[in-house]
C-alpha cells in the first residue's frame, strides 16, 4: 500500500450474506449525502473471504458505482478481510499497515456510537445517579449503539486486536444490555480460531462485584467494560476480583487519559483526531453541585444500565428560544415568495433567485457587497453548481468584474457537472471561484473540490456561497473547514453570505405534506366503498380536491383551510404583531413564511443548552398545550402541528396535559369566531395520523365533541368521521 493520503468509504459485510444489489442500494443510499472517495473498501471477516472477494469484482455493482459516485475518476472497488488477530488484510493476504487498521476501526466505531446516540445528556433541571452511585449530567450507555447485528460485529471485530495471542474461555460483561457485543466476539474467537466457544455472562457491574457472583480469575478470563468516565471499575475488578488490567477492556471511554490498552474507543476530546466530547465531570452524593441547585436525579439502575421511570413536562415557547438570526432574516424574506415548501424529503425551498434580482432588501445588498468584496479581479474561472440559482449568481459575477474590465469568456463559465463527471480538460491557470445559491449538505460542493486537485492543481480557489443552510454551526464551520483545506492546510478562500439552521431533513423520509397525501388516500379508498350519499360523495370531492393539490412539487395552500359560520372556507393568514419577528412583513407573509419561522424555533429549542429543550431520552419535554393558547393564530398553531416532532406532541402518558390539551382543542371547535376555530382541520389531521396524541379517556371526549362536525359534507367532517369510527372506534350504534 502507498503513503498517499486517500478518501476511503467502508462498507463493512457481516457474515450474513449481502447481495450486490443490496450493497449498490446501501452505497447509493450512502453518497446521497456525502463527498465521493476515492475508494470503496469491501470489509468482512476472513472466513467470508471468498464471498467479500466475489461482491468487490461483482460487475452489477462495478456498474453501478459511477452513476451514485462519478465517472471521472471512479472510486475503485477492493476487497479486505479482517483476520483472527484483528488485522485488516486484502484477500490474498497482503496485509495493512498497524495504522491504517486502527484508523477504520476508530472511524466505524465513532461513526456508530454517534448515529446512535451513545450518550444520555440530561437537560436542564435533572442530573444522573450512576451505577457507581456518582452524579453527573452525562452518562455513556453502551447498549444505545448495539442495534444492527453488522454494528455489533463490527465492534466485535476491533476487539479481536485486544485479544490477539491470548486463549478466552470466559467472556465476562459488566451489564447484560452488551451481552450481544460479547456472544459476536465469541462467535468470532470460535469461527476464526476453531476454539471452544467462550462463554459470556454479566457480573452487573459495582452491584454485581458486592454480590456472590463469581468469576474466575485466570488468565482465560476476559472482561469488557461498556463506557467508562474514569476507569473507576477496572480497578474494582482487579482489587476485588483479581482480573487484571490486561484482561479488561473499556469499549468506549470519555475522560482524564488512560492506557490506551485498557480502551477500545477514546472518544474524549483532544485524545485524538476524532475525539469529540468534552470530559464531563461526576461528584460524590455529598458533594453534587447540581444537587445543591435543587436538581431532580435519575438513578441509572438494573443490570441493563436503564433510567428510571420517565417523567414529561411541558416547555413553552417564547421569544427567547428564538435563534439569533432569524428575526434579521425574516426581515429580507418574508411577503417576498422567497420560502416554499415542497413535496419529498426537501420540505424549504429558498428561491435565492428573487434575492439575486434585489428583491430581499438587505439579503439582496450584502449579497451584492460581497461580491464587490471577495470575488477576486483575478478570476478566470466561474463554476456554478447546476440549479438554476446558482447560475443567475454566476452571471451577476460575471456583471461584476465586468463592470471591472475583467472580462469571463462563456467557455470559462463551467457547470459543476462537467468538471465531476469527467467531461472537461484540465484547467489553466488563474483564480477558479465555486459559486452556490443555496448549501444544504455541501456534498455538490465537496466533488467540485475534489474534481479541481485533478483539474486545478495548486491553483488558487475562491468559494462564494449566497445562503447556507445546515442543522447547526458545527456542520456550517465543518464545511467550510474542509472546502479551505488544500495540500498546505486551509490556502483557500470560503465566503457566506447569510447562514440559517434548520433540521436536516436528510433524516426525514418524506415532508408532512407527503404523509398528508398517503393519509388522505387511504380515507378516500375508505369512503369510496361506502354508501355514495350526497354528503359522502362531497367529502369524496373535497378530499380528492386537497390530494390533487399536494401532487404539484410545490404546495400553495401549506394548511387544510378553515370554515367559517356559513360553510365557506378560508385561507389560514397571519395577524398582525407575530411574536417571533419585529416587523410586518409587506406584502403579507406566506403560510410558508411562518412554517419556516416555527420550525426554526423548534429546531433552536431542541438543540438549546440553556433551558429544558425539546428532547426525548428518558425524560422528555413535550409543547407545553398551553402554546396552543398563547399561539391563536390559526396559521401558527398548523404550524406548530406540521413542524413538531411526533413525541413532542405526545400527551397519551401524561393525564394532566393530555386533558389540557382536549380542553384546548374542544374550545376551539366551538369557538363562534371561525379565527380561532380556523386550525381545526388541522388539529384533526394531527389526530388521525397520531401526531398529536392524547389519553383514550379524552380521545372519547374528543370523539362525543365531534359528532355534529362528523355529519357534514366538507373535508373537516370526513376527518372527525374517520377520527371517531377508525380512531377510537366509536361503536356502531352510536355513530349517528
């Protein structure tokens, strides 16, 4: 192997068979979000070899490769094996270099312990009791990242390193949530040495070691430890036990530095170059700091490493949870069609080619004084991404240093596909400025970096982004570290405009529109079979109108609409003085305007560190229904509904704010003002997809409430109709 600096992506095959088109649909399903490598590795264990050699040469996924990745320069497809000493070798046996093996470990385990959570982050207002009975507001569970079998062999296989060269007989967990990591380490041990299978069994760590459990101190014993902050166990084992430190090890660990023998993954910061969380404190009982503040504990209890019973609270939303940015932005945005929404799994689109045309007030002008700023008289080279935005952007640029006597010929104007995928000769000298309307992942941007080290090589490079829109500053800073990064370190230049941060809607499979439509579907394949009276055919009617409308990619009508004393419906508008923006917007702001503003909030709220955010671990923080009072508009109280996560309108456990929240929304429905009822389509669509969830007790109310609402002839009764027969089951003789 050469010492050249190569991207590679793992894709790593248990021993369970994986087919070539599951492995294209896993790598397609990957890059959807990601930069290309220049290699894919094919990664499984070393009795598997004759099958992970087979799915590398595989041509149907040969194939494949270049249209998820790229045609120039298409990531190569190689074959490795991990073998019973826990090295990394390709399948003809030439082994990897000690280095490069930890380096794939260390990125799949911190890769899994991050996609799953691993760390339980208490929130304002309680702290953790430990199973060494030890406070703190942090608690590394192992057991959250043992999910998917290929995972678990995965770690499994980083541990055979640890015991490579020792006889195992005896596999000993501190707790029976990783007895599934200790039974695929056994079975590993057994398949590649052809050993007796080890056994595994859990001592239930510092309660287990003051018990009669007993384990046996020979050398064939060996003790994986799940999390550790301090190591404090190992030492109770080898003092109370007699399992020396060379017999245990500390899958994950988070802390003051310790041998790296007795640790699989050090995920403390600063102990290595992918280490990421800050070391957190823990105190003795006597001596808790968040206890002294009057702190609620969770006590981490039972073999399983489990919190106790969940409590849930209410949080309300105020002007302060709002994210510094927003109000200036909403400023430039709002009444302007800037924002839509769409279909699929890109719920915002931002029409930056409004913005480019002037018509975003400020946005528009420090768009245009960072162009007179950064784009640099030297250029002579514009690459736009392909979207439209981006290219309306490129000839503004090319306006501008026109405007400077620099004059960019049309065949120096080069779209971002052509360089990526292989249609385009290397370029001569001069600045190349990368231009994108609007980031999101930055991936399209990450494969014109990578293409311009072929095509541009040690030439300067300028990146000018519009807006850029991630889930955090952290992905933002991320980004833009690595579009500078060149072959000395950050040499080139990265500059954005405007930056906001919304959820990642990467994680979303489809919007609430598209779940919206499926719904409505199905109640439209449910009345079709019933009785075709006048009243049924014109809730047919007005559901196949609302699905017709969510067909288009872009949504007008965000909202269901209201209706008002008559039977007319309306559209959901927002009054004047909105609590989250210091202006009125001019022309008047869009339902999806305020959508945008509500989910930013949320999102803000749930990512806070500084009040009892929006979460769900154990203890979790719902929308207080309170919000839904304090909030009347029609149009915020839709959008609070469609932007809010499922568990954060989950009352169904907690009796006090589940019969809050049916008050709410009875007191709605009988509202003589159609403005405070206008939302009640959509309280209903909440409930029939189990959005919004309350106790059985008040989802009968709910249902008795209804029943003249359900006698109608418009969408709003087909709703309360399936509400009451489907959702809660309303008999049949009281239907009517």
């Amino acid at each position: 192997m050469d010492d050249r600096k190569r991207n590679i992506t793992v894709l790593f095959v248990s021993s369970s068979r994986l087919s070539a088109q599951e492995a294209g649909q896993l790598l397609a399903e990957h890059f959807a979000g990601v930069s290309y490598p220049d290699e894919i590795w094919i990664l499984g264990i070393a009795d598997n070899r004759t099958t992970v050699a087979d799915l590398a040469r595989h041509q149907d996924l040969k194939d494949r490769v270049p249209g998820f990745t790229r045609f120039r320069d298409t990531p190569v497809l190689l074959p490795f094996v991990v073998n019973m000493d826990g090295g990394i070798e390709s399948v003809d046996g030439q082994a990897l270099a000690p280095p490069v093996v930890a380096a794939v470990f260390s990125y799949g385990l911190v890769s899994i312990f991050r996609a799953h959570n691993g760390m339980l982050d208490a929130h304002a207002g309680y702290h953790y009791v430990k199973p060494s009975k030890r406070h703190s507001d942090h608690f590394l569970r192992t057991a959250n990242v043992l999910l998917y079998g290929a995972e678990v062999e995965f770690i499994a296989a980083a541990i055979l390193r640890r015991v490579a060269g020792r006889q195992v007989h005896r596999i000993y967990t501190d707790s029976s949530s990783i007895n599934s990591l200790g039974l695929s380490l056994a079975d590993l041990l057994s398949r590649l040495r052809g050993d007796v299978r080890p056994s595994v069994d859990s001592f239930s760590s510092y309660q287990g070691l003051k018990s009669d459990f007993i384990i046996e101190p020979d050398e064939k014993s060996f003790a994986l430890i799940s999390a550790s902050t301090s190591g404090g166990l190992v030492d109770e084992l080898e003092s109370t036990r007699q399992i020396s430190r060379d017999q245990q090890l500390i899958v994950f660990y988070v802390g003051p530095p310790l041998s790296e023998q007795l640790v699989l993954q050090d995920l403390t910061s600063g102990a290595n170059e992918l280490g990421y969380i800050d070391p957190f404190q823990s105190w003795e009982p006597k001596e808790c700091p968040l206890c002294d503040q009057n702190q609620s504990t969770v006590i981490i209890q039972g073999d399983q490493f489990l919190p106790a019973s969940p409590t849930v609270t209410g949080r309300m939303i105020g002007t302060k949870d709002a994210p510094s940015w927003l109000n200036p932005f909403m400023r430039d945005v709002a009444g302007k069609g800037i924002i839509t929404c769409r279909l699929g799994n890109r719920t915002f689109y931002l029409q930056i080619g409004k913005v480019l045309s002037g018509d975003a007030g400020m946005f528009s002008e420090r768009i245009s004084a960072a162009i007179e700023r950064y784009i640099p008289a030297a250029t002579e080279w514009i690459v736009p991404l392909d979207d439209r935005d981006s290219q309306l952007l490129a000839e503004g640029i090319q306006s501008h240093l026109a405007n400077l006597g620099v004059k960019i010929e049309s065949d120096h104007v080069i779209s971002a596909r052509a360089l990526t995928e292989g249609s385009h000769q290397p370029l001569a000298g001069g600045v190349v400025v990368v231009v994108a309307s609007v980031v999101v992942s930055g991936r399209a941007l990450l494969n014109v970096s990578r293409a311009l080290r072929t095509l541009h090589p040690d030439q300067p490079i300028s990146y000018f982004v519009t807006l850029m829109r991630t889930p955090g500053e952290a992905e933002a800073r991320d980004l833009e570290v690595n579009l500078a990064w060149g072959p000395r370190g950050a040499q080139f230049d990265v500059h954005t405009v405007t930056k906001v941060f919304v959820p990642n809607e990467r994680e979303v499979e489809a919007s609430t529109w598209d779940r919206e439509r499926k719904f409505l579907t199905v109640v439209a394949e449910r009345i079709q079979k019933m009785d075709q009276s006048a009243r049924i055919a014109d809730q047919l009617a007005a559901i196949k109108k609302r699905i017709e409308e969510l067909r288009g990619p872009s949504v007008g009508q965000l909202f269901l609409p209201g209706i008002d004393a008559d039977g007319n419906e309306f559209d959901l508008e927002l009054r004047p003085n909105f609590a989250f923006w210091s202006f009125q917007p001019t022309p008047k702001a869009s339902q999806a305007d305020v959508f945008f503003t509500m989910t930013s909030v949320l999102h803000a709220l749930r990512n806070s560190r500084r009040s009892a955010s929006l979460t769900r671990d154990h203890n979790w923080n719902v929308l207080d229904p309170r919000n839904f009072s304090r909030f009347n508009d029609g149009v915020i109280q839709a959008s609070l509904l469609r932007a809010a996560l499922p568990y954060e309108l989950d009352y169904s456990t907690d009796a006090a704010m589940s019969h809050q929240m049916q008050a709410i929304v009875d007191a709605s429905l009988n509202s003589a003002d159609p403005a405070e009822s206008s939302a009640m389509s959509e309280f209903l669509l909440a409930l029939c997809t189990g959005t919004l969830r309350l106790e059985d007790p008040d989802l009968q109310l709910m249902a008795h409430s209804l029943k003249h609402i359900a006698a109608g002839s418009d969408l709003r009764a087909a709703l309360a109709e399936y509400f009451r027969v489907v959702v809660v089951d309303i008999p049949a003789e009281q239907q009517t």
